[in-house]
C-alpha cells in the first residue's frame, strides 16, 4: 500500500485487526441504534412515549412499534388485572373496633395509561388505591354495628366497592372485584358473640327436646285413641251380634215350644205359689198329650 508520498507501505497483521475491529465497532453501534428504534408492548399493556422526558398523550397498542432512537423511551404500563391486599381499620356503629383484611381486584385502563405514568407514576397503588381503600372501609363500617358487619358481609362489601369505585375511576382505575378476606373484633366482643351462639344453641336445643316430647305425647294420644275407637267398635259389633241372635231366638220361639221346653224341665211338683207369670196356670195339658212324642 502507498502513503501519501509515493513509497510503498506494508500494513501488516497488526493494520488488518485494526481495520475489523474498526469495522465491527461500527456494526454494534449500528444494530443498538436499530434495537433502540424497536418498541415492543407485552400484551395486556399500554406502551407510554416520554419523549425528552416529556410524556406523550398518544399511546401504543401491544405489539411492534417503532420509536425514535435515543430521544424516546417507552414504559409499559399493564392494563392486566391486579390484586391489591392490605389490611383496614375501622369503627363499628356501636363503637366496635373493626380490623379487617380486604383484597381489591382492579385494573388500569388504557386510554388512561397516559395519564397515569404522568401525573401519579408508577406507585398509583400507594398513592390512589390504598388511601381510597381505607377511607371506605371507614366510610360504611360506621353504618353497621359489629353484628351486622358480619351478618350482612356480602352487602358490607358491595357498598365498599361502590364506594371505592366513585373515588378512583376518575383516575382512570377500574374495581373490577372487592373481598372482604377476614374481620377481626377485639377479643371481649368476640366473648359476647360466642356466649350469644351457646345461649342460642342451647335454647334451639331445648325448643328441639320440647318439641320431641310434644310429637311423643301427641303419638302416645293417637295411639290410645285408636285402640279405644277399635275397643268400642268391637264391643259395637259383639252387641249387634247378639241382638240379632237375640232377635232370631226370639222370633223362633212359639207358645208350644215355651211350654215343652218347660214341661221337659219340670220336677213333677206343682208349685206352691201360683199367680198370672206361672206358665202351668195357662198350660194346657190336653193339647200337650195330643202333640207327637209327648210323655204320657
């Protein structure tokens, strides 16, 4: 190789190296400065331009971007659902110190991802979400006395997420779910509740032993009552039978049939004491002599 003056100039290994490292020193150059152009947004995110510093009110949807190099930057903000947990301290209507632990599923929304990073930052949680969580717990805790907070949970619950909703959704955050995980009271109001549940186990118990007793009596009657009506039925029934037995001797008794059957009885003797009820005074032994086998 000749240098400026003419003379032939051997480079050499040394010259060569120079040259590659010179020439990939440019290539890596190169390719950060392509891979900064690149912005890529993971799905269920919102990608923020700050440009300078300065943030963008245009956003980026997921995927493939592309972005100045250098002079922008993109930070992703989810827009996934997230859980926020923490404990609350409130008081009850009637004075009760309420400690609960609650769990908020919320999200951020898109079209406020913006203006989120800018005007809250990252922290939005600590910032927005716990103060407006406390607040309401607060805010309908002191509508129900202790009893209810529990009796009624499900509705304690709605009201807090209404709540909740009103104070942050102006910020662009959305309650997508609000649990109450636990309540916890102070450990004399615990006593008195479980001293109020044996008082109304026992009282179930008793009312239940009552009642038992009542279906036994109420059985016992029954049963008496059956056999006395199948009792009178069966005396019922004997009696009818013999009336009409009664009936039919009756009604196959004849005059001569009485007087035989006394005749057959007598002794021979004629009593002593005769009136108008001795059937020997109306006998007639003639007409008896005349009937078929009669003694002579």
């Amino acid at each position: 190789m000749k240098n400026v003056n003419g003379n032939v100039v051997d480079i050499g290994p040394k010259g060569k190296t120079g040259k590659i490292i010179a020439v990939i020193a440019v290539l890596v150059v190169v390719i950060i400065i392509l891979a900064t152009t690149v912005a890529i947004v993971p799905a269920g995110s919102t990608g923020v331009i700050v440009t300078f510093g300065k943030v963008s009110e245009n956003t980026y949807a997921e995927g493939f971007h592309l972005k100045i190099p250098i002079a922008q930057e993109l930070v992703v903000v989810s827009n996934k659902i997230q859980v926020y947990e923490a404990d609350a301290s409130a008081v009850s209507k009637d004075l009760q110190t309420v400690n609960s632990k609650i769990a908020v599923n919320f999200r951020v929304r898109a079209d406020s991802s913006a203006s989120i990073y800018k005007n809250i930052g990252a922290d939005y949680q600590q910032i927005i979400l716990m103060p407006a969580v406390q607040e309401s717990m607060k805010a309908v805790s002191a509508k129900y006395t202790a009893e209810e907070l529990i009796t009624e949970r499900n509705q304690v619950g709605s009201e807090i997420k209404e709540q909740l909703e009103t104070k942050v959704s102006d910020y662009g955050i959305q309650i997508e779910k609000f649990n109450i995980v636990n309540f916890d009271f102070s450990a004399e109001f615990n006593s008195a509740i479980e001293a109020k549940q044996v008082a109304e186990q026992n009282l179930l118990k008793t009312k239940t032993e009552q009642e038992e007793q009542k279906v036994i009596a109420e059985t016992e009657a029954e049963k008496k009552k059956i056999a006395a009506e199948a009792e009178a039925e069966a005396i019922k029934t004997k009696a009818d039978a013999q009336a009409e037995a009664n009936k039919v001797i009756s009604e196959s008794l004849s005059d001569r049939v009485i007087q035989y059957e006394t005749l057959e009885k007598w002794n021979g003797e004629l009593p002593k004491v005769t009136s108008s009820a001795n059937p020997f005074i109306s006998m007639d032994l003639g007409e008896l002599e005349e009937q078929p086998g009669a003694q002579q």
